[in-house]
C-alpha cells in the first residue's frame, strides 16, 4: 500500500501550514488595503480567501499521505502540481469574483479584468511555491528517514554479527579449559578440582556479561589473569606471567573479551615453540596520549605467516574493525627472542 510522509512529519506540517497562511494573511490584508482602499473589503477579502486556501492545501496534503509514495518523483509530481496550482487559482478567481460581486461592491458593478486575474495570478503563483515547497521538504524528510533505517539495520547487523563472534569466542574457550581438567582429574584430582573453581570463575565472569558489547579495560585484564592462573595449573606452573597496567588505562572501554585469543595463542604457541623450560608471558597495557596501547609477548619464535593464520586473531581483527573502524592496529612480529602481539585502539564506539 502506498505510503505517506513519515509520521512524526505531520505534526510539524499542520503548525507550519498554519503559521505559513497566518502570514499570508497579514501580507494580504494590506495588499488588498492598498487595492481597494477599504479595510471592510480587505478584511472580508482576506478572511474568505486565505481560509480557502488554507483548506485546499490541507487537503492536498491530507492527500498526499495517502496517495503518494515518499520519496517521489519529480518528472511525475512537478507537472502535476503545476496544473494543481493553476487549478487552485482558478477556483480562488472564482471565489474572489463571487465576494466582490455579491457580497462587497453588488452585481451593478461588475470587477475589471485586470482585478480579475490578480487572485489568479496571486495564488497560483502561492500553490505553486507551497506546493514546491512541500515536495522537496517532505520528500528530503522521507530520504533522511530512509537513511536512518539503513543506519538502524546497519547497526542491528553489526551487534548480531558481534553476538556471533562473541558465541564463537566463549565456546572455544571452555571447551579448551574442560578437556584439561578431564586429562588431570585421575592424576592430579586436587589440581583438577582447583581448575574447576577457577573456570566456574571465569565463566561467571563471561555470564555476568553478556549484554553490552564492551567492558572497562580493568575487567578484562583481570579476566584474562584468571585465564593465565588457569593455564598455570593446566601445564603444572610450567607458565609464569606478569600483567600490568595503568590505572587510567583502566577505564578504557573495550570490546568484550578481546584479549582472550591473544593471551591463548601466547599460551598455545609459547609452549609449542619456546625453547626453555618455562615460559613466560607478559601482558602490559597502558595510555599512550589519547589510544590504548595492549601488548601480550611471549618467549619463542614465530613462524613465517603465522600472524595471518587462526581463528583467534581473525576474530579480533573483525571485531576491531565493527568496533573502532579506521581507528586501531594489531600486530603480531618478532622482537628478539620474544613474540610480541600489539593492539592499540582509538575512540571506541559502543554499540546498545
């Protein structure tokens, strides 16, 4: 079914119609004034005329909602409203006649033609504008609204998409963390049974958060040393770690989660490549003027093109990009003996 001007327009068009015609009406009064030269005549005139043309562009408007597709075409409509505005003066002509001729100066004294064709001339050339007016107005307003919906959707996919991202995340996280307490529950049962507290932990940490999108930077860095106490009990405290952090850092918002698959491929990969013994991992993050600047390193060696492969940094690069757009960095190089993950995040933009 065809539809009409946004709805929160309507209100806005009955005051300003009424508003536009009150000062046609003021302009009228000592137009006509200055014609006729008779305050009784310019009065009548006015009330009788602007009234009518009140009513008709209220009606025009009236159907436009209920005819018109917004926003509408204009090689259709601006014919159409160039001959709905000669009609609309034609039929103030005939009203302005039928004033004069009965009810002001009496049927003995018929107008000229020259006052005659100024009500013609006078609102035709007013419907038009009005009319002009009205179409680009609404249909700008109806263009706007449009864009706002696609801007709705938009954001609607982005926290759908940043939802499934998260599903992704948290499942592979526990599944990780169950499969090594069923490994140590028959042979280490006390380190099995401390790992569980922990985890039970940690995934009351993720339930309690599973609306918005974002957390302070504090609470994921503590999420995180959980994680790492937990691997430290996995691997028999074959895992030392520091995290440190500055406190204004503290209270940058980030997205949800986002360190976890830097800190798990610091685990998985050190333990995997590093040559000594015990491996340490070092997570810092702090304020360099106005960006976060987050580093987890690890000892060990990368592989070439290891920094691209994983479903772990894939899914922090997509929701870095949902998050802060053109406005954060993560790397992933060597520096000496050390694998350094940096990420740093500017401005971030939260999603409801």
């Amino acid at each position: 079914m065809p539809q009409g001007p946004h709805p929160s327009l309507v209100a806005t068009f009955w005051r300003a119609n009424l508003a536009g015609w009150g000062l046609i009406a003021c302009f009228g009064i000592f137009a006509r004034l200055a014609f006729f030269g008779d305050w009784r005549q310019a009065v009548v005139m006015t009330a009788i005329l602007d009234t009518s043309g009140f009513l008709l562009t209220c009606g025009v408007h009236l159907a436009a909602r209920h005819w018109l597709v917004w926003p509408v075409s204009a090689v259709k409509v601006v014919p159409l409203t160039v001959v709905l505005a000669f009609a609309g003066g034609l039929l103030q002509l005939a009203v302005s006649r039928t004033i004069l001729v009965h009810v002001l100066i009496g049927a003995e004294d018929q107008p000229t033609v020259y006052w005659s064709l100024i009500p013609l001339i006078y609102y035709t050339a007013i419907f038009l504008g009005w009319s002009l007016a009205y179409l680009w107005l609404t249909t700008d307003y109806a263009a706007r609204a449009e864009r706002e919906r696609g801007r709705e959707a938009q954001s609607t996919a982005v926290r759908a998409e940043l939802q499934q991202l998260r599903t992704q995340l948290d499942p592979h996280f526990l599944f990780n963390a169950l499969t090594a307490v069923t490994a140590d529950i028959h042979d280490r049962p006390d380190i099995a049974l401390e790992m569980t507290h922990r985890i039970a932990g940690y995934l009351r940490y993720l339930l309690d958060r599973q609306g918005p999108p974002v957390s302070l930077l504090a609470e994921e860095i503590e999420a995180v040393s959980a994680y790492l106490r937990i691997q430290q009990l996995r691997y028999d405290r074959l895992i030392e770690f520091t995290v440190t952090m500055d406190e204004q850092a503290g209270r940058f918002q980030v997205p949800h989660l986002i360190l976890q698959g830097l800190v798990e491929n610091a685990v998985k990969h050190g333990l995997r490549l590093s040559t000594p013994s015990r491996l340490r991992i070092e997570v810092r993050a702090m304020l360099d003027r106005d960006q976060l600047v987050v580093t987890v390193a690890n000892q060990g060696q990368m592989l070439p093109g290891s920094d691209r492969k994983g479903l772990g940094l894939a899914n922090i690069r997509r929701r870095l990009q949902l998050h802060f757009p053109q406005r954060h960095s993560l790397t992933v190089g060597q520096e000496g003996e050390l694998v350094v993950a940096r990420l740093t995040m500017q401005e971030p933009i939260h999603f409801a």
